[in-house]
C-alpha cells in the first residue's frame, strides 16, 4: 500500500489513511512518500545559499509540521516517535550545515539532504499506525538494502540485489504481524550512499518492494480515481479506465498522465504482480488495474495525454542520414547536460529531438557547442504540445492512426512531428501549443464521442 505525499498532507487524509490500512485484513507493507510540500521545501532550501538563522527556522518548521501529524494524545507511540524525528532533525541540521558552510551542494548531498522527507513521514506513519492498535515499525530504504546505480536523482534499483536484500527482514516482520512502514523515493549505492529515484519515485520503491516480496497487487493510494480517457480538465466527457495493460499504463505515464510514476511498471510486470490506483476519498470504489489483461475487442485506444510544454530542437547536415554516429553524437551532447529526450525522428537532413521547453537554454548552449563539428545548423521550437494517444489496439488494428489523424485535421489543427511504431501502444505527435484543447477534444470525440 503506496501511500502520496497528499495522502499524508492534512489530518483528515491520515485519518482516511489509517482506517483504509486499518480495514486491510491481508498482510501487508505500508510504503510512504514526504508530506505534500516536504520534498520541494528541501530542494528549494538548499538551491541558493543560506545564513546559519534560516536554517534553525527552517528545521523549526519541517519539525513542527510533522509533529503535528502525530496522534494527538500523549502516550508511548508519540513518545517514541518525537524522539525519533529529533534525531532525523539533527542529522539534517548536520547536513544542511555542511552546505551552507561549504557552499557547495554535490547530486549526492542533495540526494541524502532530500531522503529526510520520506524518513519523517515514516515515522509518523508508523506511529499513527501503533496509535491504531497495530504492530508498525518505520523502515528506511537505505538500511533495508535498497540497491540501485549510482545515477543520483534518477537512479535505478539493481533488482536481484534488492530481492536478496529486502525480501528477508520484510517478510520476517510480516510473519510476526508487523507493518512495514518503508520509506519510498530513495535507495543506496553498493558503495554506501543514497540516491534518488526521480521525482515522485515512491511509487517506484513500491514496485521494487513488491518484487522483492511478491506482494500482490501494489495499491497506490492517492487523491483521484485512476487513469482516464482524457484529462477531464480539458475534455468533459472524460471518464475513468478500469483496466490498462502494462504497456499502455507505462506510456500514458510517460506521456503526461501524473497518475503513477512511469517506472514503477517495470519491476511490477517482472513479477506478473497488478498495479492498482486507489482514491482515498473513495476506497471502495474499484480504480484502475494495472495487469497483463487480455485484449478487449473495444481496447483499440483507452486514452489520450499530453505534455504541454514541449519544444523542437532540430538539428539539420545535408546527408545526415548517411553520417554514422549523427544521432549519437547529439543525444550524448544533451545528456551530458542533463536534458531528458521525450522523442526523436530523423531524415535525411535533419535529427528532431523533443525537449522539454525549461531545457531549451541549455539544449541551446550545448548543441551550439557542437555545431560545425555535428551537424550544419541547429533551430529550437518552443511553444508545442505532445499528444499521446495509448492503446494496445494500435498494433494490430488497421486505420487506427488514420482516425486520430483525420479527426485533429477536421479541426484544423497542424500536426507537425509523429512518432510512431516504436511504441506498439502508443502514438504521439506535437501540435501548436494553443491546438493542443482542440485536438484532443477532438481525438476524445473520435472514439468515444458516442459513450457520451
Ligand atoms: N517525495 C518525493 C517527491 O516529492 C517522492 C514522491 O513523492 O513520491 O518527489
Ligand atoms: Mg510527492
């Protein structure tokens, strides 16, 4: 049970949060994101230089908040706890000293600084837990032996050495009746130092807790129903997917939908183990299955997604589709400088890779770097939408592209980049940002304007 940072935010949702766990007769392991707000406090701490004075009133803060969470009424559940969480404080305070004092903020201090959030809101889970009569004990990732490369702040579990790790001391505890509360979003090198698996990665640490266990299925709980047909924001008629497979679940999430964290299906689908999304508003209400289903004949396409912010960095060489080394010599360029590529297509002239419109200054400085020697000339589009439509029907329905297509042109929409075939799920396109509406409103409509 995958519990969010909004999920954890008031004291209303800990209640809700309790009862669901509470009602739970299964055995089962709790895992935990920061408090809403948690996360982004610390990163936003540390991003510029500090006095000594903002740290003490920052740690004020961040500690007074979570002991607010705790049960209100004195006793040896709270106790524990506050002693606790003021030994987290200190540690923290430790470290954010070091980088004030240093100025210095490596991906490896700011990986163990921004840990500090799910190891509080362990704490607090556990102890809410306890209050409610059951047997719960706080995990950290770390000392469970949660492995992953050394990629700070996007980093991968090394599953086998997760599975030889974790699965001992987790089903120990679930055999005497223990709840596990395992902090999420962060692991540990080989070598012994922690690191980040991406922003809202909790959902990730509980697929790899799941495939170190074989818990089955992994419910993450959070503040809506599950994936949709469309975002009900821009589409009215939007309504609710009660099933997905793997694939479709794991582009939707790449491609805008902030439902689950698109890793997360990987160790989930190792494993045969079901995802299912969860809204703690609503806990008896069914949410979307995540699974290896069988195809449904009316599957042909579940959803539509977007990114909204998306810019076209082309870079053209007469010949470039002879030149070896073309495309891997501008991918390397971005991602040494850290910019993550949604999407590429080539032609003879021309390499197209869609960014993320905050890299363009970035993607600017290194591709120009490269120009002369990589490539003639380089241009950046800003101000694009990417449009994803999923399904597992994709693959093997004929005219399916020719439906998306024709119905976004009937709007008069442009489509100026396609992706298509690498994905058998998916297939994505960008459009003019202020299109983007239409155009899905327009997809929407395609296939389902009649369920409406
Ligand atoms: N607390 C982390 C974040 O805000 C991880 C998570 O929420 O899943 O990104
Ligand atoms: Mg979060």
């Amino acid at each position: 049970m995958k519990f969010g940072g909004t999920c954890l935010g008031s004291e209303d949702m800990l209640d809700r949060m309790t009862k669901v766990v509470k009602a739970e007769k299964e055995r089962k392991i709790v895992v935990v994101s920061a408090s809403a707000g948690v996360t982004n406090s610390m990163k936003d701490f540390v991003a510029k230089p500090r006095h000594e004075k903002e740290i003490d009133d920052f740690l004020l803060a961040l500690k007074g908040k979570h002991v607010d969470m705790l049960p209100k009424k004195d006793g040896h559940s709270r106790k524990e706890a506050l002693e606790l969480i003021e030994t987290k404080i200190t540690k923290l305070e430790r470290l954010l000293y070091g980088v004030t004092y240093t100025e210095e903020l490596t991906p490896r201090t700011n990986d163990l600084i921004l840990s500090f959030g799910e190891r509080l809101s362990a704490i607090v889970v556990s102890s809410l837990l306890k209050h409610e009569g059951l047997e719960a004990v706080s995990m950290e990732a770390d000392a469970l032996g949660m492995v992953t490369n050394d990629q700070h702040g996007n980093a991968v579990a090394i599953l086998d050495e997760c599975e030889k790790n974790m699965a001992p001391p987790l089903e120990s505890a679930l055999k005497k009746d223990i709840v596990p509360v395992v902090t999420g979003f962060f692991g540990i090198t080989k070598s012994g130092h922690v690191t980040t698996v991406g922003r809202s990665g909790t959902d990730y640490t509980a697929a790899v807790v799941a495939y170190t266990t074989r818990a089955n299925p992994i419910e993450i709980w959070k503040e809506v129903d599950g994936f949709m047909s469309a975002d009900p924001k821009l589409v009215k008629g939007a309504f609710l997917l009660d099933r997905l497979s793997y694939e479709e679940a794991a582009e939707l999430a790449y491609f805008g939908a902030q439902v689950l964290h698109p890793r997360a299906v990987q160790p989930a689908r190792l494993k045969g183990i079901d995802i299912v999304i969860k809204n703690l508003y609503k806990p008896s209400s069914p949410g979307t299955i995540i699974g290896s289903h069988r195809l449904a004949r009316d599957d042909i396409i579940k959803s539509v997604s977007y990114l909204p912010n998306v810019a076209t960095l082309k870079v053209y060489d007469t010949g470039a589709g002879y030149k070896s080394g073309f495309l891997a010599d501008i991918t390397a360029c971005l991602h040494k400088a850290n910019i993550n590529i949604f999407s590429a297509t080539t032609s003879q002239t021309c390499a197209a890779l869609l960014i993320d419109e905050a890299d363009i200054p970035n993607a600017k400085k290194a591709v120009k770097a490269i120009i002369g020697t990589v490539g003639e000339n380089f241009e950046v589009k800003s101000g694009m939408a990417l449009i994803c439509t999923v399904g597992e029907g994709f693959g093997m329905t004929k005219g399916i592209a020719a439906r998306v297509f024709n119905a976004v042109a009937a709007k008069d929409v442009n489509v100026d980049l396609i992706s298509a075939g690498a994905s058998m799920v998916a297939y994505h396109f960008t459009v003019d940002r202020k299109d983007l509406k239409n155009a899905v409103v327009a997809i929407h409509d395609e296939f389902w304007g009649k369920r409406i």
